[in-house]
C-alpha cells in the first residue's frame, strides 16, 4: 500500500473508535443495557422520574413520580424496554433492550427532570457475525477513494 493510503486508512479508523463517549454493543435479536446512573443525589421512590427517549424524540421509557407510564411510548418498544426499580435506591435507572433490532441503533437520552441530568449513550446493533466485516469494509470504501483522488 503506498504510504499516503496508509495514513488515510489509520486516520479513517481512528475517527471511527473517538467519536462518542458511553457506548452500547448489542447483537440483533439479544439484549442490551443503556447505563445511566446517577448518585451524587438520590430521589426518594415517589419522586424518581425518567424518561428515555431515542434520538431525542421517540418516546422509550417512562417513569413518573415513582411508577412506569407506558401510554405514550413508541410501539416500536413494546414489551422490549424495562427499567430496574429495585436498583433507583442506587441511582441506577439503566434501561434495559431485548430483541434488539437494526432500528435500535441510535443514541438514548436519559433525562432526570428533577435533579435536572441528561445522559447520552449510544447503542450499536450488530446484524450477526458478518457485521464487523461489513463495517469494516464500510470504513475501507472512503479510504480507498480518497487513496485513489491522491494518486491520481
Ligand atoms: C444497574 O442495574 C442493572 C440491573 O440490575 C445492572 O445490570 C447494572 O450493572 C447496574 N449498574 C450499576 C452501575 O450498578
């Protein structure tokens, strides 16, 4: 490889693995959990309100004054979403996802209306055991081409 594409390809590769801060690996049909804990105030069990929303706008997970609401979440979650009560005493309020599909992939928000907190976590799905390859390749592409625009 000449020594210009080999620059490209680990600059390429790089940006891949910098980009985000928490991020989540599922595998297509199994599960996953979004952390989001906070401790530095816990809410008594009456007060603790979540909300988990999907790329800011699709409505995941709803926890208000204590207790799940699920009239206004998205379809898409149904019976795929669940929090974990047991753990809030412990400012843990992760999410967890099963059967996880492609369209899962996104980033989550965690909001914490009363202790006014926002979390971001990202969550990648894999389609099964060619996607790394894939992605792989998909990383490849861009290098290639832009080998090619320098050699030419
Ligand atoms: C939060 O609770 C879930 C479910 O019990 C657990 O898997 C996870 O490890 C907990 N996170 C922390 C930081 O304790």
């Amino acid at each position: 490889m000449d020594r210009r594409c080999l620059v490209v390809w680990l600059l390429v590769s790089l940006t891949d693995k910098v980009s985000s801060q928490v991020k989540v690996e599922g595998v297509k049909g199994g599960k996953a959990v979004l952390p989001c804990v906070y401790t530095k105030t816990i809410m008594e069990r009456d007060m603790v309100t979540i909300f988990w929303r999907l790329n800011d706008e699709k409505k995941v997970y709803d926890v208000a004054a204590g207790n799940t609401v699920l009239t206004q979440q998205d379809p898409e979650f149904k019976a795929r979403a669940q929090t974990f009560p047991e753990e809030y005493s412990k400012g843990n309020y992760s999410l967890s996802l099963r059967d996880l599909r492609v369209t899962d992939v996104g980033t989550y928000f965690c909001y914490i209306p009363p202790l006014n907190v926002k979390q971001q976590i990202q969550l990648h799905v894999e389609d099964g055991p060619e996607a790394r390859s894939s992605s792989m390749r998909a990383s490849l592409v861009p290098a290639v081409l832009l080998c090619l625009i320098l050699l030419l």
